[in-house]
C-alpha cells in the first residue's frame, strides 16, 4: 500500500493545526474533511468525546453526512465498546456486528480508535465506509498517530472539554 497519502495527510493536518491558534473544534472539523477527502473509503469521518458523568460519548466535529447519533451510550454500538474496552476496533462487515448502531444505511464497515490524554481514553475517531472490508493495518496506525497529533496539540482544550 502506498504510504504517501498517509504521510501527506497527518503533516497538512499537523502544518494547519501548528499554523495558528485553531480552536478545538475548528481543528478537529478540519482533521475529519481532510481524512475524508483524502482517503476514498472513508465515507464518514467524526470525533467523539466522553463525558463520563453520564457515561456517554458526544459528537463535537465530523465530515459527512449528518447523523442522528449525536450521543452514545458507553457500551453501546461500535463507539460505545471502544469506550469501555480502551481498544481499536475494526469491523469489517457491519452486517455482521450484534452490537451496532445504523448510521446510514450506506455503511458497510468501520474502524474506531481511542483517543487518549494522560493514558486515558477521552474520546475517539470514528470511520465509516462504504466499502466492505476496506480497513488495513496500516490504516489503524495511522488513526492512532491522527488521535496522538490531536491529543498532543489540544492536550490543554481537552482537559476542559
């Protein structure tokens, strides 16, 4: 697989969230459309953040078609298991998850990956594809170096948010 997208997409990410005092949500709605552009199977790409007062995950910024599932039980759905395992989660056939929430009936698969801040998991990257079976490897390491960029570049905001 070709590592030039990937390598071109976290640095214009980390080039525009370094260039200037970017808000929290400003950045991660830029992070979300150039994934979403870059990537032709990533249909659908959104940040969501935990408040664990209510042990459910809120969308802040996403790139996509708007989707009814602005909130998240722990537990429930893709997202939902990712905040309560702390682990990746690929699924590369929706159809053939019990525990999963319909965004669109479009999706055919998607990958979720924790963010963390200080070892915690506070948040994470949610894709969906219309694809069946289009995540990779390498695709989840380059999640997980998305989420550490957005960890390490908002460590501040997202302690407050």
């Amino acid at each position: 697989m070709n590592q030039k997208p990937f390598s071109e997409a976290i640095s214009k990410i980390s080039n525009h969230l370094k260039s200037a005092d970017i808000p929290l949500v400003e950045g991660l709605t830029y992070a979300c459309t150039v994934l979403r552009k870059t990537f032709d199977h990533y249909d659908w790409v959104g940040f969501y953040f935990a408040d664990f007062d209510k042990k459910i995950l809120r969308l802040k910024a996403y790139s996509g078609n708007p989707v009814e599932h602005q909130e998240i039980p722990f537990g429930k759905g893709i997202c939902g298991q990712v905040a309560v395992s702390n682990k990746n989660f690929v699924v590369p056939d929706v159809n053939a998850q019990d525990n999963y929430l319909a965004c669109s009936i479009d999706v055919k698969s998607e990958i979720v990956i924790p963010l963390f801040l200080e070892g915690k998991n506070i948040g994470q990257i949610d894709i969906d594809s219309d694809k069946i079976n289009p995540f990779s490897l390498k695709d989840e390491q380059f999640l997980e170096a998305v989420c550490a960029l957005i960890s390490k570049t908002y460590s501040s905001s997202l302690l407050q948010f």
